[in-house]
C-alpha cells in the first residue's frame, strides 16, 4: 500500500482526516497507515517543520515490527551509489554534503536531522529522481526529440489537468501572465517525466521486497495523488494514503480524498 504524508511543528503537529474533517493525531494517523506498500510524505521544501513531521513519522515507523525504507525526490539516480555509501558510514558528513547540494538547490540544515537519523538507523535511502541532464533536454527540446531508451517504461506524457493548471501557474510566476505556449508545453512534460521516473523507481525497489514501507519523500505536486501516486499502478500494484501539508491549494473545508487522506493542520 502507498502512503503520502507530511510535517508536524515543534509544539507537535496536528492531523486531519480528509473524509470527514476530524482533527486527530500522529498516533493514529501512523496506526492508519502502517500497512501500506508506501509513504509519500508532501513537504514544502524550504519549511523545516515539514522535515520534523518526516522524521517524527519515520521514528514511529520505525519503533514498530515493519523494515522501512526511504525514497528521495532530493536524489538523482544516478547517484544511489553515494546514498549507500552515506548509509554504510563509508563517507563523513563534510564529504556528503558537497554531493547532496549536487542534487538539491535547498539548504543542508532543512534535511541534515533526516539523513543522520538513516544513517544511524542503518535505514536504506533510495534516489528517485530524474538526472538533470534529461530533465534538460526535455525542457530545451521537447518529449518529441527524447528516446524512448532513456524514459522509463510506460512512459506517459500527459499530465491531468490539475498537475498543468499547477505549471502554468509557474510558467506565469517565472515569465510573466503570458509565457511561450511551446515553453508551459515542456514544463509539463518535465513534470509528467518526474512523476513517471519516481513511481517507476519506488516500484522497482518494492518488487524487490527488501522493505515492507518505502516512505517517499516529495514536494507536495509530486505526493498529491495525482502526482506520483496515480502513476504507480502503471508499474507495480501497491495500494496508498496520502498525507499533504494544509496549503492554500490544500484547505481543509475544500480538500478532497482524490487529493489527499490527511492533511497536516499545525
């Protein structure tokens, strides 16, 4: 079963069901979810209590009978080597550190607690993201110039419309209200790429049984249901819940379970 979950402050977070607007709590939002395939916990990257709330989750994950491993939008694949060396203790953190701002543009600090505590809990992490080079091409010329070898298999392009409506919104931020047709038409494709890239992965690690939970860490448009998740049964049949930080796309009185499970309140 696949799972999407979020952050808690340092007061402690608050919970809400989706499907009936009832606040409840870590506990029993863990308990609710411990027998899924998979975690996706949204976060805004740059909000350090999204990343406690990770951690708080994973602790909990972890305390209990089930083998848990964690996804990372934060890594390109072709990375995982170094993943594993982090997590084998074959490099210090002043050697990490170089290598993880390779891979993600937010600060050290926000993940840092994340990745001692996996590093001393012995907890796989997993790189999940596309290389930076095809993300590239995709966006300087298009999925049509892309060869199907290098795309993950099943490659869909497409994106539903809550997922464009999302980019554009981007595109307008980044180029003003009326940016190039051509140029929102590749931002899309280099989302749908992403999503398509994660899921295949978190798939393939799951087909090889050596965790019961991958807990799957994402920017909240890659955990929403129909980001990443919807993708998943493209590749592998793993069962979900999703959790999202309560944003203004993700209000608690208009927030859907075709979106999220959860929501973070506080």
């Amino acid at each position: 079963m696949l799972l999407i979950v979020t952050n808690i402050d340092a007061h402690g977070s608050q919970f809400a069901e989706v499907s009936d607007k009832k606040a409840t709590d870590l506990a029993e939002v863990v308990q609710s979810v411990k027998d899924a395939d998979v975690i996706f916990i949204g976060e805004v990257h740059d909000n350090p209590q999204h990343h406690k709330a990770q951690i708080d989750i994973l602790r909990s994950l972890h305390t209990s009978k089930s083998t848990v491993a964690i996804g990372l939008e934060m890594f390109t694949t072709e990375d995982q080597h170094q993943l594993d060396d982090w997590i084998g203790a074959k490099i210090d953190e002043e050697t990490f550190q170089p290598i993880f701002s390779r891979n993600w543009s937010y600060g050290w600090q926000l993940y840092r607690d994340l990745f001692i505590f996996a590093r001393d809990n012995h907890i796989p992490l997993i790189a999940l993201n596309t290389p930076k080079a095809v993300i590239a091409r995709v966006v300087a010329q298009g999925s049509s110039a892309q060869q199907a070898s290098e795309m993950p298999p099943k490659m869909s392009w497409s994106l539903n419309e809550s997922q464009a409506y999302y980019m554009r919104t981007i595109a307008r931020q980044v180029f003003g209200n009326t940016p190039p047709d051509k140029l929102v038409v590749r931002l899309c494709e280099a989302q749908a790429l992403r999503n398509n890239w994660m899921a295949w992965n978190v798939a393939k690690y799951k087909n090889k049984r050596e965790a019961d939970i991958v807990v799957v860490l994402a920017g909240t448009w890659h955990a929403v249901k129909n980001g990443v998740p919807e993708r998943l049964s493209t590749y592998e049949q793993l069962t979900y819940k999703v959790i999202l930080p309560e944003l203004p796309e993700f209000k608690l009185e208009n927030a859907t379970v075709k979106e999220a499970d959860y929501l973070i309140t506080r």
